[in-house]
C-alpha cells in the first residue's frame, strides 16, 4: 500500500471510535449501573429519598442475597422454600450504588401498588398466602436506614394476582383493579366495615377463559375525577364512587389483545390546563400468540400504537406503526413529554419460556411531532430484557432499567435468556455533553417542597450559557410510577406552564400555575423539571397537597 493511502487508513481506523461514540451518544447511551443486586427486578418503585424499591417474588427459590443478622423466612406455605434465609426485596441507593436487603414474608409475585400522599408505598396482592395481603413500605434516610416492610394478613376483600392499582383524588384511598378470576374492583382502605367489591361486567365481558387476556388492566385517572379502563381490546370511563359506566369506547382497531399475557403497554399522554386528556396504547401480541407459543411457534408481535381523546365527545382511535413489532415493553414518561419504549420482544407473548428476538433498541415516541414522524430508533443495549423486566424514571433524567426472568426459578446457565440480576441506566439524548450550555439547573424551589392546588409557583433557574429562548421554557412535573409487567401504575406527566420567563442577572425565573385539582394531579410526591429547549433540568422533589 501506497505511504498516503496508509496514512489515510490511520486517520480512518483513529476515526471509527470516535464517530460510533458521536452516534451513539446521539441516539442515548447506556451504562451498567450495579453487576448483581441479589433480585430480579419484577417490580420497582422510585421513592422521594432517591432510593428504588426493587422485589421479584418469595418462591422463586433462594435469590443472590441474603436477609442481614441471619434472620430468615418461615414460611409452610411458600412453595419452594418453607425456611429462606435470602431477600427477595431490596432497596437501591442510586448515590452509593448500593443494595439493602429487606424482608417479605408473603409471596408479591404478580402483584400491584401505588404511593400513597406521605411517599409510603402500599403493596397489595399476589400468590398463595400473599394474594389478600397488603403490605406498606415507608422511606426513612439517614446513615442508619432500618425501614423495612410492615405486612397487614389478610387486608383484601377478594385475592388479587395480576390487579392493578391506582391513586384516588381523595387523599389517601386506592382503588385495586381486577386480578386473576377476579371481575371486580375495591378500595384500601376499605370506606366502611361492610363495603363489598363491585362488580366490573367489562372484565367479564373482555375474558377470554384460555387466556384470560384482560390481567393488568390499563387504569389512568381521567381529568374529570373518572377512571379509563383497558382491558383486552376495549376500554370504559368508570364512575367507581357510584360504579357507573360513563362512557364506552370503540374497540381498537385491528382486535388484538394488548394487556397481560398479550402484554402492550400504555401511558396517559402528558396533561396540560386543558381538558384533553389523550392515553397511547402500543405493542402486544396477536390474538392467539399465547397458545401458539405454549406449543413452540411464536407468533411476530404487534407493531401498532393506538391514540385515543378520551374526552371527546365522539373518540376514536388513531392507529400509527412503531419501528418493529414489541411485546413486554416499557413506556416511560420523559421530563420533556417525550415517551421512551423500551424492553421487550419481537415475538412470542409474556410467560415462562414464551417469548424469542428480544428487542435491544428503545424508540423514542415524540407526541406533538406529526403522523409519520414521531417515532425515533435509539441506540440498542447488549443485554436482553424480556419477561419480568422493568423501567423507571430517575430524578437525574436517565431511566433505570431491570429484571428478564423467563423461567420458574433463577436460571442462570443452560437456557436461552439467563436470569438477569444486572441494574442498567439508559441516558436520552437529551443528557449529552453537548446539550450542556443549554442545560437549565433549578435554584428555587428547594428539593422536598409543599405547594397546594391552583396556587402561583415561581421556579427560578439558570442556564449555563445564559442565552435563554424565552418560548422554549416549560415546567413539567412526573408522578413516580409503580412498574410491573410492562405497565406503570399512576404513571402522570403534567405541563404546568410555558414561556413568562424574566432575567435578573444570571438567574431566571418563569411563573407557572400548579394543578388545578386532585383529578389532575393526586396528593403526593412529584419530581418537578424546568425544561428549556427540549433540555430538562435535574428535578427536585415536591409534595401537592
């Protein structure tokens, strides 16, 4: 070779590092956060000390870490292990990357939650002597952390596997949602000594016995005080004080299941002062896939998002088609409005062993970019995330991801997805150094704030640049999410306000209205962002009230 033509294919070898970083960071990045945290990640919830409550199931077997004080688990009833000495719950502290061991006692697999105001975490149903219990986690901080779960045996009415959990506007109550064989809906606490669970003909009417293809319905608080209910291919607005059906929405298009074991997921879009409230439902599988893939063929996902005005007087689904078909994935609220879809497969349906082609690559769904132009492919991890895996929002603006267990027990050789014990962060875009000049920080409110409802809220922030695009400035708060199965429970995004930004020097501050009500946003714990260009600051902790 020619000396210029190997100096040139120097310069090109030199380069190819670079540019594939430069694509990289562009598309996201992603980084291993922790090896090994003892449990798969089934279930996770980012709690208000910045710690993540992450727990899988009790008879699983014994798990990679063991309960502190050689304490164990007693238990005749649990199915593997009548004696465990291992966790099966764990809090991660995101500052020291650590993990601490905690202590069920009952069987949470398959079960749902919701935070309640104070930042307490109510965790109800499950398996075998889980299944009517409810248990409570409350965070404390410190150097000597000691909260641990306090479980109440029975506490439900009905037994709920595969329920989901929502916030009510009232201040404190949580209404739980169908479950396994269970067609009906009750509150925690219970409203009086002789309440019964009502009735909710939609999950007969959606039940396909074989299947049962309408667990984990897809609940959202409507702005109206009323809850919309998916299950299966159809959805309701429920009156649940006066269990009413409001209104019926059309079948979604093309059929197809999209809850547990079809397994889509869905997000409320994010709210703003108006009364549009719009919800995304995207991915699943085909009717029939589950059986298809119980005897060895496994059927290409779905690869179809349908959008729906929940509000209007006459809704209507809008169909899109996503990059590639998606079973099992994530849908996680950006700080910018933006959604994140992540995990999953591309074929096959949830269940032990049931699904194939893990899907590496998150898609980016932008909400207010037109048809045909809101979905973007981001850059793929190494590592498959299939069956009981989870996402979260962080306060720092990545999402942490977790869990892939698609068998009975622990399986980590000898099968064709190991069991995943690894904590993942995946950075958007947005987080890139390049962004950095234009990246807003939040000097005021102070992190762990009260605000009320309908009050004025001045958030006073920098740039570091200080060249600010007064239209390009929103503050935006994100409900923390309880994550199970490929649906975040009480998962809200609200834009609080744009523009009405003013400059004092190297500060500024833009002048926003909190939520109207508690139909909009809950009590309880928010993480609140100023976003500026798209840039979301780190957000702080606030508490409506």
């Amino acid at each position: 070779m020619p000396p210029p033509l190997i100096i040139l294919f120097l310069i090109l070898i030199l380069l190819l590092p670079h540019q594939r970083a430069l694509t990289h960071a562009a598309n996201g990045e992603w980084e291993l956060l922790h090896p090994n945290i003892g449990v798969s990640a089934m279930h996770m919830q980012l709690l208000f000390t910045d710690r993540v409550l992450i727990f899988d199931r009790t008879d699983f077997g014994p798990s990679n870490i063991s309960l502190p004080s050689g304490r164990c688990r007693r238990d005749p009833n649990d199915t593997a292990l009548p004696l465990d000495c291992t966790a099966h719950s764990v809090e991660y502290t995101l500052a020291s990357n650590s993990v601490r061991p905690l202590m069920l006692l009952t069987d949470t697999w398959c079960s749902s939650a919701a935070l309640l105001p104070n930042g307490t975490l109510l965790q109800t149903g499950g398996f075998n002597d889980g299944d009517h219990a409810a248990r409570l986690f409350s965070p404390c901080s410190g150097a000597a952390v000691s909260c641990d779960w306090l479980e109440i045996n029975p506490a439900l009415a009905q037994r709920r596997w595969y329920a989901t959990n929502h916030i009510l506007p009232d201040g404190g109550g949580v209404i739980i949602v169908g479950g396994r064989r269970q067609f009906s809906y009750e509150f925690y606490p219970r409203r009086s000594a002789a309440e019964r669970p009502r009735s909710l003909p939609l999950l007969i009417q959606t039940n396909d016995p074989r299947v049962e293809n309408n667990l984990y319905p897809f609940v959202f608080l409507n702005v109206d005080g009323n809850l919309f209910i998916f299950a299966n291919n159809r959805a309701i607005l429920l009156d649940y004080v006066r269990g009413v059906v409001v209104k019926n929405y059309p079948m979604i298009p093309g059929g197809d299941p999209r809850n547990y074991p079809s397994s889509g997921s869905a997000v409320l879009l994010p709210l703003n002062s108006s009364s549009e409230a719009q919800v995304l439902v995207c991915g699943g599988a085909p009717a029939g896939a589950y059986v298809s893939a119980n005897n060895g063929k496994f059927v290409t996902a779905l690869d179809t998002c349908g959008r729906i005005r929940i509000n209007d007087q006459n809704p209507q689904w809008a169909m899109e088609t996503m990059p590639g078909p998606r079973v099992m994935g994530d849908m996680v609220l950006l700080p910018n409005g933006d959604v994140l879809i992540i995990n999953g497969a591309g074929s096959g349906t949830a269940g032990w062993e049931l699904s194939r082609d893990p899907v590496l690559a998150p898609v980016i769904y932008r909400p207010d970019n037109p048809v045909g132009s809101r979905f973007e492919v981001q850059s793929s991890s190494s590592t498959p995330r299939m069956y009981h895996s989870t996402a979260v929002l962080l306060r720092d603006g990545r999402v942490i991801i977790g869990g892939s267990n698609p068998h009975t027990y622990y399986n980590f050789t000898g099968v064709l997805f190991p069991t995943d014990l690894t904590l993942e962060a995946f950075s958007p875009s947005y987080l890139n150094s390049s962004y950095a000049s234009t990246r807003p920080k939040i000097i005021s409110p102070v992190s762990q704030s009260k605000i009320g409802y309908r009050q004025p809220l001045v958030v006073g922030f920098t740039v570091p640049s200080g060249q600010i695009d007064n239209g390009s400035v929103m503050v935006t708060m994100v409900a923390p999410p309880f994550v199970t199965h490929s649906f975040s429970m009480n998962q809200r995004l609200l834009v609080l306000g744009q523009g009405n930004v003013t400059v004092n020097g190297n500060s500024s501050r833009i002048w926003v209205v909190s939520p109207q009500s508690s139909n909009v946003a809950p009590p309880g714990y928010y993480l609140l962002f100023l976003v500026h260009r798209n840039i979301p600051s780190e957000g702080i902790w606030v508490q409506i009230n």
